[in-house]
C-alpha cells in the first residue's frame, strides 16, 4: 500500500548520437586519403624507374597469378620472381650510386682542404658516367700533370693520383684508367710513336700512381689509351683540357 508521500518514479531516456566530433566517419576518410597518397607515390616510382622494371611490374599486375594465356598457377613464379629481382637490381644500384657519390664529395672536399692540391681544385671533374663513377683530372695552361710530350708524372700530380688511389680503395668496385690527348700530332714515322702510344703510356703512369699507395693492382681492370678520340672540348682540339687522365669507378653491376 503506497502512502501519499511516495516518490514517482523517473524514466531516463537515453539518446546515442552519432557522428560529431566522436564519430569514425573522418577516420574512413583519412584512410582513404592515405591509400590514395600511397599508390600516386607508387605510381610516381614506378614511372621513375628503368624500362625494365617498368615492363616487370606491368606484366605482374597484368597477370599476377599467371593463368592467363593457358599458364597454371604453378608456372606464375618466374614471371613474379623476375619482377622482384629486377626490383632488387634497381635498388641495389641506387643505393650504390648514392654510395659512389657520397666517396667522389669526400673527395674533393678532402682535397680542396690540402694545400698541396687545393690549388687543382678548377681541374678535376666529378661525375657520373655510363659505366660508374668518373674522376677526372684535366691540365691547364698553368698547371700540368706531365712533362710536355712525355708520360712522366710531375710530383704534383703524382701525389694527387696516388692520394685519389688510397680513398677509392674502400671500396671493392673495380676501375679503368683512361688516358687523352689533345690533337696536337705526335707522329714519329708512318709506325712511330703516336698520341695513341702516349695516351696509353700516361694511363699506366697513372695507374703506377694510383697503386702506389693502399690501392690493389688487381682492381685495375683496364687501362685504356683514346689518343684525341674523345676530346672534350671538340670546338678546340688543341685545348688543354682534351688532355687529361680518367679515373672510373665501376658499378658493381656493369657487364662493359
């Protein structure tokens, strides 16, 4: 029996919103900006990459279990094998290049800190060619690396060979030496001596400067004499800087 004093008793009604601040809908929509992010970054490597990888990946995404064209599932390995291993390659040889860059500025900045060559710093060249890594040292009219008309090193140059040797011996890469000429003749008799004979002969006395130090003889691969086949300023044959000695580094990958 209920008396008058009684309390009625209260219903609470809760409501559950949705959405707001507290909601999950900007949380789908931030994932689908970072997919969306993701694959244009793909898309932009890929389109970096060499012909190579370009036609690997293709073919992958094109057929990625390898059924079509009458294939079972067990032959699609190669197809995904030869995509990641030219992935690897493309990796591998990036990760070099950067390494070899890396080693040509500690060169140079290491060089243009010494006295003795800072002074060379206008004639040596840095860059990177079909077949790695390229160290040039080019003449002037001030300062040459070897007696006129002969393959003997000056002291100097001597000096700067045999100290580019010692940091190009941290590494495993192997080298070729190439020496030029500017087109002046150096002909002595129809079968004489030539600018190819001298080319030639400074690219050994180079490498007799380059191995003089830490550097191993048997990371010599080549020594290469071009003569005035390759001159670098094709305007002015006679130029001093058509002469010059060629230091590359090869890439670890390079079949030439």
């Amino acid at each position: 029996m209920s008396n008058g004093n009684e309390v009625p008793p209260r219903i609470v009604k809760k409501i559950n919103k949705h959405g707001g601040a507290h909601g999950g809908a900007w949380k789908v929509a931030y994932a689908d900006f970072v997919t969306a992010m993701m694959a244009l970054f793909i898309v932009l490597w890929i389109m970096g990459q060499s012909k190579e990888v370009q036609k690997s990946v293709a073919s992958y995404f094109n057929d990625p279990i390898g059924i079509s064209a009458g294939k079972g599932i067990l032959n699609s390995g190669p197809s995904v094998a030869k995509a990641e291993g030219a992935f690897d390659m493309q990796m591998a040889h990036q990760k070099e290049m950067e390494l070899l860059k890396k080693l040509g500025q500690d060169i140079v900045n290491e060089l243009s800190k010494d006295p003795t060559f800072s002074n060379l710093m206008g004639q040596i060249k840095v860059e990177f060619v079909k077949e790695g890594l390229r160290i040039e040292i080019v003449e002037s009219s001030k300062d040459m690396f070897f007696q006129i008309g002969t393959a003997e090193l000056t002291h100097q140059a001597f000096l700067l060979l045999q100290k580019i040797g010692n940091d190009i011996s941290k590494l495993g890469n192997k080298i070729l030496i190439e020496g030029h000429t500017d087109s002046r003749p150096y002909n002595d008799g129809p079968n004489g001596y030539t600018n190819f004979e001298l080319s030639a002969d400074r690219a050994n006395s180079a490498r007799r400067a380059l191995t003089s130090g830490k550097l191993s003889e048997d990371k010599i691969e080549q020594v290469r004499g071009y003569a005035d086949r390759m001159l670098r300023d094709k305007k002015d044959p006679y130029s001093f800087v058509n002469r010059r000695i060629s230091i590359i580094i090869k890439y670890s990958d390079s079949k030439e």
